[in-house]
C-alpha cells in the first residue's frame, strides 16, 4: 500500500506495507519497469518490480506494519540515483519472510510523479 503526493513539489511518497505476519524483516523493491516473474524471490509470489532492492532491510511493527519512504529527488538505482521527472511511473514491492522458510511480496503498487 502505497502513500502520500508522488509530486515533486511535496517529495512525500511512502510505502507502506500491513498485516505482515510476526513482525518479520522486509525489503523494498522499487523500479520503473514492471515485470511478472513468478518464484523468482524462491517463494511461491510473484515478483512484479524489475528493479531490484532499493532501500535496507527493514523490520516490521509488532503489528506487523513497515514503512519506507522514497526521495523522488534521489531515487537509487543500480547505477546510482536518479531524479523523478513528472510522467515517471514507479513501482513498489515489498519482500519479507513468513512464519515458514518460504519468501513472501507484497502486492505491487504503482505511482506515477506529478
């Protein structure tokens, strides 16, 4: 779940992952191509962000809510940060584990800036 003006002017886009179960650690994926790659985290979701991690591991509330906000004026990339320019589509995904060994996404969202 995504949140927040994905314009450049406020620069205050934020996801927001809930209901994760037991406060597991996360990882952001952020990218500007979608993709459809099923088992590609070796879990039984689908990636749907080609981008790759964007951000550190993040740890879960006890509630089982986490939440990482993305800089559209530096947004990184493989090859280093980039700047958001308006019409830019981005999408989210977050990668965590469940109470099993398997790995888990999020549902993708998408935003485009303003």
């Amino acid at each position: 779940v995504g949140s927040g003006c994905p314009t450049l002017l406020r620069n205050d886009l934020v996801l927001r992952g809930t209901a994760l179960p037991g406060a597991p650690f996360a990882l952001p994926f952020l990218g500007p191509p979608a993709t459809f790659l099923p088992g590609a985290i070796g879990g039984i979701d689908t990636l749907c962000v080609e981008g790759g991690v964007r951000g550190a591991i993040l740890q879960a509330s006890s509630t089982g809510t986490v939440e990482v906000a993305f800089d559209l004026d530096a947004i990184p990339t493989p090859l280093g940060p980039v700047m958001g320019a308006r019409g830019d589509t981005w999408f989210v995904q977050l990668v965590h584990r469940d109470a099993g060994p398997a790995l888990r996404a999020t549902n993708a969202g998408e935003s485009t800036v303003q």
